[in-house]
C-alpha cells in the first residue's frame, strides 16, 4: 500500500493548487478510526468550500490514478482531538479521607498518570481531555456525597444546654423561693402556676374551698 507520508505529500500537492480550488494547508490527518480517509485543514474555510464544489479530483500516485472524493465534516469534533493532553492539580487534603480516595480514583483510571507530592499532600494527573473531565466529576460527586452524609449524621453538641435540666433546676428555685415568702407553690400537669395563701386551721381550709369553687 502508500505510506501515509507519501500520500500526504501528494494530497498537499494536489489541493495546494488553484486549479483544483485549492489553497494554502495548515495540517493533513489520517484517523486511525477511518485508515482510507484524510482530513486535510486549511487557512481559510473558503477554500474547503470551493474543494467540495469541484467534484471530483483525480490524483496520481506511483503512475496509478486514484479518484478521491471530498465532503466537509459534518460529524461533531470530539475534544480530544482539540485537547490532546490535559493537566489537574487536586488538593486531596481537602477531601475526606483523601489519599484513599486518590488510591481508587488511580485505580479506576489506568490510563491517566498520577504524581503525588506527599509533603504538600497534592496529586497531579494527566490525561486525555474526557478523562480529566470525568475524574473531575467523580472527586465533585464524591465531595457532594459526603457533604450530604455530614450534614444528616450531625448530632447535638456536648456543649448544648440541657434544656428538661434547666426547666428542672428553675422549679426547685421557684419551690425554694416561694416557701421563704410565705406561699405554697402547686404545679398542674399543664405547668401552670397556682398560689394559695399558707396558713393553719380552718383559714387554710376556707380559702382552698373558695379557690376550688
């Protein structure tokens, strides 16, 4: 078969022309997705426009004539075909149980490189572009996720007061207080207050009955 280096060559060749509608080239690709095709980028849209509405081209290579046809890319770019290569720098001491994190997040992607600096507790990873991004939202999910888990697990403090102890204590004041003033203090089930004179004999008696009356 032709190298791709001297296809290349004669594809430069052919659309650098003006016949042919050509125009200057900035880069000729082959996908390894797609070995019988070309991607060929010029300066200028203009000119891949005015290559598609030539037609048909012919080009000759080792003294065979092949006939190339030629569209313009409809499929979307993908980005790592834009952003070949990638770098993160993550802080995992921020993270919760960070280097444990770290230890699967390098387990779940084996193709992107991990350097860790253990003094400044940092990781650097680098990769393809969907990659990156994808270990990207999986430290976001995971800092989300225990976020969540800390908030809902949050218990009262120590330091809280006690308030049953506090309405407890206030009682026993009230008790004490009220017996040095000469009155008797009777709490009901609904904790309101009622006062009776404190007295003997038959004034104590009576003023009871006029207060259950």
């Amino acid at each position: 078969g032709i190298s791709e280096d001297r296809l290349s060559d004669k594809l430069a060749i052919h659309f650098l022309r003006i016949r042919n509608g050509g125009g200057e080239i900035t880069d000729i690709t082959f996908p390894e997705d797609s070995p019988t095709t070309a991607l060929i980028t010029f300066e200028e849209s203009e000119v891949a426009q005015r290559v598609c509405r030539q037609g048909k081209h012919l080009i000759s290579v080792d003294d065979r004539t092949y006939e190339v046809s030629v569209r313009l890319p409809c499929n979307e770019v993908n980005p790592d075909e834009i952003f070949l290569r990638m770098s993160m720098t993550i802080d995992y001491l921020r993270l919760p149980a960070g280097k444990t994190v770290m230890k699967n997040l390098k387990k779940n992607f084996a193709d992107v490189q991990f350097s860790f600096d253990q003094r400044e507790e940092l990781c650097t990873v680098k990769g393809r572009y969907s990659e990156i991004q994808d270990l990207a939202n999986e430290v976001l999910s995971f800092l989300e996720t225990s976020e969540s888990e800390g908030f809902a697990s949050t218990k009262p403090s120590k330091k809280s007061p006690d308030v049953s102890g506090m309405a407890d204590q206030g009682r026993r004041a009230e008790r004490k207080k009220a017996t040095k003033t000469g009155q008797s203090t009777v709490l009901d089930p609904g904790n309101h207050k009622k006062d009776y004179p404190h007295s003997t004999g038959d004034g104590h008696l009576q003023s009871a009955r006029q207060t259950m009356n």
